[in-house]
C-alpha cells in the first residue's frame, strides 16, 4: 500500500530521544543522594565499548549450546573453578538446574539433531547425571 490509496495516513516520523543517558545519570545521583552514597558508582566492565572482535567468537549453533550448559554445570558440580570467584565450590542445586535444561533441550530437539548433534547432547547428559551422583555422594 502507498500514499495514493491512503492519503489521509500520515507517513512515519521517526523521533530519536537522545539526551536518555543524561537523565539516567541524574536519576542514578538522585538514587546514590537519597540512599546516602556519596561515591559515583562504577561501571560494569565493557560498558562503554565491550572490546569484543566478534570474529574470535565461535559460530552459533547446537553444539556450542550444549557445550556452554555443559561447562555451567559442570562449574557448578565443582569440578571446574568458578570464573567470577576463581574457586571450585559445587553448588548441587545449580548443576541439578543446568542438568535440567540439557534435558529439556534434548525432549524439545528429539528427531530433529542429526547424529552427531544428538550423540552429543545425549553423552553429555549422561556424563553430567553420572558426575552429579557422584558429587551428592561425597558432599553428602
């Protein structure tokens, strides 16, 4: 449809709202004046730019899906160390969590991964399941 057919419809108007980050640092000093902090708060890491060359990133797909909740689990099992703290603590319920999700993930995906990706998903979940019963074992 064109302007022909419909010229009582007025065309888009597109209107950019740029002072957004002044009234976010003004609102942000009224918080710190009313909650009594008198320091400026930082600023999470790569908030300005992030830095990432997204080159370096590895493609997308199933397979590193399956890789990332395997790695979380196992961080949370305890077997590898938390990447915030620098230390292996288990946290059972967390990896209990991520053991789920690879498994909903593979109910969801069943009949549509090929053999690879399902052989994949399905040894990591038995490989994590086995190390879960491991860990309630020795931290019970």
């Amino acid at each position: 449809m064109n302007e022909e057919q419909h010229p009582e419809r007025k065309p888009i108007e597109i209107v950019g709202d740029e002072d957004w980050k002044t009234r976010v640092k003004e609102e942000d000093a009224a918080l710190d004046a009313q909650f009594g902090s008198s320091e400026p708060r930082e600023k999470p890491a790569g908030a300005e730019s992030s830095g990432i060359d997204a080159s370096q990133l590895p493609p997308a797909n199933f397979s590193l899906l399956v890789t990332l909740f395997t790695t979380q689990a196992m961080t949370a099992l305890g077997l590898l160390p938390n990447p915030m703290t620098g230390k292996a603590a288990p946290e059972l319920p967390l990896a209990k969590h991520y053991i789920d999700l690879l498994s909903v993930l593979e109910q969801k995906t069943r009949g549509n991964l090929d053999a690879g990706e399902a052989r994949l998903l399905g040894d990591s979940l038995h490989e994590l399941r086995m190390m879960f019963v491991q860990q309630s074992k020795v931290n019970a």
